[in-house]
C-alpha cells in the first residue's frame, strides 16, 4: 500500500468523534447572530425600523439620513456580540459566495482610533472585482463593480464578521451576482401573481415565491480525500473500482448517523441556529457517507441566502471535525449522487399558500389557477428550465438511475389529474347554471384541503406536485439554487401575466363571468400543456421515447442544454420580464460555457495524470513481481513452468494490455485537448463534451480493471470501500 494511503487510512480510523457541547436549548439560540425584527426593535429609532420593514415588505427606498442610523445601530449590536470586522456578502457567477473583510477600527489624522461604520460603508462598496467572471461586461482594465445592501435579507455575524447581504453589479448596471435577477425575479412574480389573486380575494398585496431546499452531501474523512488528487482537485472520484459492497442493502438510509458524522451535524446545527437558518431535518441518505440537511421553508430570497451560506458553514465545520464534504452531483460512479430538491409554492399576504387546496370552491378556483398557471410555465419553458439545472457537475447525475432524467416532465398524482381531465371536458363560452353548480361542487368543490395523494408518490419525476407545493428535484446539490429559483419564477409570473390578459378580455370583450372567464382559460390551458404530464416511471427507457414523440426536449449534454438559456424565447422573456437584458443573458451564457470547459478541462488533466502516473507505473511494478515469479518458476521447474506460471503469464498479459490501452487513450485525449483548445466560441465547449469527456470512461474502465488484477498493497489511491465504509 502507498505510504499516503496506508498513513491515511491510520489517521483515519483513529479519529473519535468531537465532542460538541450543547448548552443551552435550540431554539434559545436561534437567531441570535443574526439583525433580525427583534434585534432591530431594540437597536433602531421606530423610523428607521418602519422604513426598513417597508423596504422589506414593500420594497420602498431607504434615504441616506435612515442608512446612516440603521448602519450604526447595526456596528453597535455587531460590537456587542464581538464583531470587529464587516464586509458586504455576495453570491458572485462563479456560484459561490464571496466577501472582503474591512475593519470597523479607524484611525483619524493617524491619532485617534475609533470603530466606524456609517450608512455610505453599509450601502455601497467597490470591492476589488476584476477576478470576479463577468462575462465580458466589464472590461478588466475598469474592473469597477459594486454591492449594494439588500436589506430583504437581514445581516448576520459569523465568526466576529458582521456580513451584510448584497448585490453585486457593474458601474454601467449589469448584474454580476445570482441575487440581482433573482430579486427582479421576484419581484415580477409579485406584481403578476398580486394581480391574479385579486380576482379571488381584493385584499391581497403582496405575493412571495417560499423556498424549502433539501440538500444532500457526502462526508469523505478529509485525510482519505487528501490522499485522492481527483477528490481534492475536482471534487469527485474518476477512478474506482465499485466496491463488493454498495448500497444495495438499502441499510444506509434512514439508519443511524454514525458517530462522528452525528457530531458533525449537531456543530453544524447549531451554528445555524445562531446564523437564524432553520435547519430541522437531518437524516442519512441512499448511498453510505451520504447524507441531508433541510430547513424550514421560507421567502426564496432568503431561503437561497441561507443555502449559500449553509454551504459556507458545511465546510468550515467539516474542517473542524476532519471531514471533507462533496456537494459534486455525482462523486461516486455507480452510487448515488446528490441533488438539492428545491421545494417552491407561492405565498399570498395573508398567509394563504396559493397552491395549498382550500375549503371552499372558490378558494379551490385559486389554488387551480396558480397550479394549472405553473403547469402551463413548465410546459412552454421547459427547454429553459432545464437549462436551469444544467451545470458540468450535475450533468452526470441526471437520468443516471436514482436522478430525474434530463427531460421535464410534471407529475401531478392522481387526484388531481382526475380533476383536470374533467375541467377539460367544460363548455366553451357561457356555462349553464347548471354546470356552474356542478364545477362548483362536484368537481373543484371535492379537491381536499390536504391532498394525500401519496400513496402513488411519483419520486421519478423531475417536477413533482407533492400536496401543497411543487418539488424541483433536479436541480443539483452544487448549484446555487437562486439560479433554477430565478428562472422558475420568471417563467411563473410571465404566464400569470398572460393568463389575466386573456381572462380579462373574456371579461370585457365577451361579457363573460369572472368564474367563467377564469374556467375557460383553465380549460385551454389544460389542453395545450398536457404533453408535459406524466405520471410514470421517468426513469423507464420507454419514456424517452414517449416525451420525443410528446415534442419534449431532450438535451443530454450542457453545451446542448445552455443553449436553451440564450434562445430569443428566453431573451424576449428576461427582458419583457425585466429580469436580465440581452446583455446580461449572454454574459451568463458565456461564463456557463467557460466555466464548464474549465471543469472538463481540469478533470482531463487529473485523470491523465493518475492513470500515467500512478496507475501505469504501480501496474508495471507489480508485472515486475509476476514477471520475477515467473523466472523463478522457470529457474525450479525448468520447460515445465509454462503450466505452473500459466496464471502469470496470463496476468503478465492483461496488464500489458490494460497499460497500452491507457497509455494510447490519454495521448489521444490530450490531443483533443490541444484542438479544442484551439477552437472559439461555442465550439471547444462542445469538443470539450464530444471529443475530450468519452475519453474519462475509456481510460476509467482499464485502471478499474487494473485496481482489481494489481496486488492491494501496492495500490496507491484510496479505495471505493475505504472513502466509502470508513466511519
Ligand atoms: P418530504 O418531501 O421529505 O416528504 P416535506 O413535505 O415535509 O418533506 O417537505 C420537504 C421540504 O419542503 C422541506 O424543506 C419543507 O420546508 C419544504 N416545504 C414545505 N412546505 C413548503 C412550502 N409551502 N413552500 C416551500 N417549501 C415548502
Ligand atoms: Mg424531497
């Protein structure tokens, strides 16, 4: 065994789980990191507090004047729970979050010292950017962007910093961030979901998109990761054989978390509960060493925040408890992979869940007209939704056996597809009283308030409706889940938008009931959208071609997908929508393809540089032994060793092969490097996935060979049973 394995592997088991002392109860800690209502009451003057929640609740500016108060009160509460530093936090396109740390501490004419923190330093910042991707927006030679203060997301101390939620965009205005769209976003959703809910209730003046995500990861002991380049370097394994034991007993989920990834989630857990992010759900996952993480649900905006710094404080923690955690959509070949399930349902001012079945018919009118609005979204944008998810990582765990396959579909279960069939049946036009009676009572008026329509629980399906929300479940465990959250709820409020035009002309043009109005559109949009449901196994082969003959898109690879994302249906709805110009979408474009041929690229080099390095010369060493075994044999045995080396010669022989091949693949590989890196535009995305990816299988297959020929101790990297079963 190599010495950086085997001196892994000792590390490794004689860790003992840390000790996390919990002092005090959850929810008394809840919170209390963060400037919250709560903390606001006590520190701001009431103007400044109502014009805070105004901005929250209503979006309205804060003037300069209120800034400069809340920005001292909040230095103040800082200092009083420690804080020394502040920095403003963004969630740059490179899909983590970035912040650069200032101290409150000043010295003025080099004398006297102070803490300073006033309205300019909390609403605007010129943060050094120029390494940020920004698409070619900004040229780096003015590489001048800035943050600005979202004040929607409240801020928080962590580790004696005192961050401040923020956008992050370019002095001539472009988005350089994944919040800022996400926050037009929603703020569209608002004003066209607003708008249709008034048909059901006047009162109503605010809608908000809630986000509940679930996110999975792996816990890899950090010195077994080390000793893996690939795991370090890409996040994942390209190499490995499968271990004799995987997950097929199923005895991993739902079992008891072990006890050091336990400790784990109780440090983390509580590091949350100070941060106000609220974590409630914590159990293993399919694979072993896999595991989840859920909060409650709540506003997207800062449900996206706290997954990113979820993310952030994952890693931190892991440290401390000498874990290394994957978010890579697929880090283990023939093991499960991780998603973050994105739940998404839409949330009026009163509190009522809009996709939640109420008690009365009309109640039930509402809730059918936000869920067939939302069916009717997917339908026309599901190129684009797709794409939405699309990233280099998660690429490899759609449609691979346990994932949502790579094209959308809904699934909607059974009593609600029953009801849909029958609204479809509903006259054109006028309806009789008859038939209004009828709709009312029998057919929307049966839609229970609480739909346990689980029994036939569809987990296949990419965009599942479970009960009183949708499920996004392919979106990937690395993506910042703002980007797939943005997109959902343009298309949403892009099709409510259309649906109140329609409606309403039925209204004025037609002298059409509100109900009647509302029922007819309903109808023709359950007709023309009903391709995109299915209640089946998407998992099946059968399905694939059923959806290409539905019309459905079937992009396989992120090249193919990212196209969506520029496509002029997407650009005309960004910009109708006000969510992103032309400029900013092809910005992105062009970061997304870079950013993927990095990753390709990257993982290209590594796996070369494995199977060269380590592979083949631990493969040659241990033919050296055969091939010493074997003249010895012949040395003793004379013209008989042939049948008593048979076995030898034989192994002599494959593993020739198995080096050759490996050899020959990675030259040519590397050739395909070299032409696409010759190659512009779209193009060395595109060789990248067609030419250069196949390679990884290839070259993958005959070093897995090798792992089970070449003798366990002179393997050098870390295996499957041992990254996989080490507790
Ligand atoms: P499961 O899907 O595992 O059975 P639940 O149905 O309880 O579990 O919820 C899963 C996730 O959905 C949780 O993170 C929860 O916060 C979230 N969720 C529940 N209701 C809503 C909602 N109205 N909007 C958004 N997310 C929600
Ligand atoms: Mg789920």
């Amino acid at each position: 065994m190599s010495r950086i394995r085997f001196n892994a592997l000792q590390e490794t088991l004689q860790r003992s789980p840390l000790k996390v002392l919990e002092t005090e109860k959850r929810s008394s800690l809840f919170g209390q990191n963060v400037f919250n209502k709560y903390a606001m009451q006590q520190y701001l003057t009431r103007s400044a507090y109502e014009s805070v929640m105004n901005a929250i609740e209503h979006g309205t500016k804060i003037d300069r004047k209120i800034a400069d108060q809340v920005a001292v009160s909040m230095k103040d509460w800082a200092m009083s729970k420690g804080a020394t530093h502040y920095t403003h936090w963004f969630q740059p396109l490179t899909g983590a979050t970035a912040e650069k740390h200032d101290a409150f501490f000043e010295s003025i004419n080099g004398s006297l010292a102070m803490e300073k923190f006033d309205g300019e330093q909390l609403v605007q910042q010129e943060p050094d950017a120029s390494s940020f991707p920004n698409g070619g927006i900004r040229n780096t030679f003015e590489a001048r962007g800035y943050t600005a203060w979202d004040p929607t997301s409240p801020a928080f101390i962590y580790e004696t910093t005192l961050c401040i939620p923020t956008i992050f965009v370019a002095y001539t205005g472009e988005a350089l961030d994944n919040k800022t769209p996400l926050l037009r976003a929603l703020q569209s959703l608002d004003t066209h979901a607003t708008a249709v809910c008034k048909y059901f209730d006047k009162n109503v003046s605010k809608v908000s998109a809630t986000l509940g995500w679930e996110q999975e990861f792996f816990l890899i002991d950090d010195a077994l990761a080390l000793s893996r380049q690939d795991i370090q370097l890409t996040g994942r394994t390209l190499l490995g054989h499968i271990p004799a034991k995987g997950q097929q007993l199923e005895d991993h989920y739902f079992g008891t978390i072990p006890a050091r990834a336990m400790s784990f989630m109780q440090d983390l857990e509580q590091e949350c509960m100070l941060l106000g992010i609220p974590v409630k759900t914590r159990h293993n996952e399919v694979a072993p060493n896999q595991f989840e993480v859920a909060p409650i649900f709540e506003e997207a905006n800062l449900a996206v925040d706290h997954n990113s710094l979820l993310m952030d404080v994952m890693e931190k923690v892991s440290r401390r408890h000498r874990f290394k955690v994957l978010f890579h959509e697929k880090p283990f070949s023939g093991i499960n992979g991780s998603g973050k399930h994105s739940n998404w349902s839409l949330v009026n001012s009163n509190g009522i869940n809009l996709l939640r079945p109420g008690k009365t018919p009309m109640k039930n009118l509402q809730f059918l007209t936000f869920f067939v609005n939302t069916i009717k979204a997917v339908h026309t944008y599901e190129e684009l939704l797709r794409a939405s998810v699309s990233s280099a990582s998660n690429e490899s765990r759609l449609g691979t056996g346990e994932a949502p396959p790579k094209i959308m579909s809904i699934f909607i279960g059974s009593q609600l597809s029953a009801v849909l069939d029958e609204l479809e049946n509903v006259t054109k036009g006028k309806l009789s009283a008859k038939e209004k009676t009828d709709l009312k009572l029998n057919i929307i008026g049966k839609i229970p308030e609480i739909l346990l329509d689980n029994t036939d629980r569809n987990r296949t399906s990419p965009f599942a409706f479970t009960g009183n929300k949708f499920e996004f479940r392919a979106v990937g465990a690395s993506t910042n889940c703002a980007i797939p959250m943005t997109i959902l709820n343009t298309i949403v409020a892009k099709q409510l938008k259309e649906f109140k035009k329609e409606v309403d002309l039925l209204i004025d043009k037609k002298g059409l009931k509100k109900d009647e109005a509302v029922f007819n559109i309903l109808r023709e949009y359950i007709k023309s959208s009903k391709a995109i449901r299915f209640e089946g196994d998407g998992y099946g082969e059968s399905w694939l071609k059923e959806a290409q003959k539905r019309g459905l898109s079937f992009n396989k690879t992120m090249p193919e997908a990212l196209k969506a994302k520029v496509s002029e249906q997407a650009i005309h709805l960004f910009e109708e929508m006000q969510v992103m110009s032309k400029v900013e979408v092809e910005a992105r474009y062009e970061i997304d393809l870079e950013s993927y041929i990095k990753k390709i690229q990257i993982e290209s080099r590594v796996l070369g540089d494995i199977a060269r390095n380590h592979v083949v010369p631990t493969a040659i060493k241990y033919q050296n032994t055969l091939l010493e075994n074997t003249k010895n044999l012949k040395e003793i045995f004379g013209g008989d060793y042939k049948t008593i080396a048979k076995e030898q010669i034989e192994l002599i022989m494959i593993i020739s092969n198995h080096i050759t091949e490996i050899n020959s693949l990675t030259i040519k590989m590397i050739d395909e490097r070299r032409k696409a890196n010759k190659l512009s535009g779209v193009k060395p995305a595109e060789h990248y996935c067609k030419k250069v990816k196949p390679f990884f299988e290839k070259i993958r297959y005959h070093c897995d060979k090798l792992e089970t020929m070449v003798d366990d101790n002179l393997w050098p990297l870390t295996k499957y049973r041992e990254l996989l079963f080490t507790k």
